[in-house]
C-alpha cells in the first residue's frame, strides 16, 4: 500500500498532500513543502514527530478496482 500526509493532519491550515511509496519518501515529500510553503529550513523534532504520526495507508494510485473482481 502507499503512504499519503495531508499537511492540516500535522495541524497546519494548508492544503498540501502527498503520497508516496515509503515512509522515506513522505518525509523527504514533507520536508521540502515545509521548507518552500512553512518556511521551515529544517524541521523541528516536535513537527517531524507529528508529520510521522500523521502519515497513513492508502491505495496505491495505480490500484485498480477490476482487480478486485
């Protein structure tokens, strides 16, 4: 399954989400928005706590509903 991070899941008002393969990804997808949208040049260990926790599971992008059938 793929990972997905909304932005306002960390409490921020932004409509900022990403999704990725791995965990690794997301933070990396996270840390650049925080630095360009948040200006943020790293990420503070509380923000990165609460981005972790915030990253869930969801269907691929690519998944396809007559797989299922």
């Amino acid at each position: 399954m793929a990972k997905v991070l909304q932005c306002r899941d960390v409490g921020m008002n932004c409509g900022f989400v990403t999704q990725a393969d791995t965990e690794e990804e997301i933070l990396q997808h996270a840390a650049a928005h925080a630095r360009m949208a948040h200006n943020m040049p790293e990420m503070p260990v509380e923000v990165m706590t609460a981005v972790r926790a915030a990253i869930c599971e969801t269907r691929s992008p690519h998944y396809s509903l007559l797989a299922e059938k």
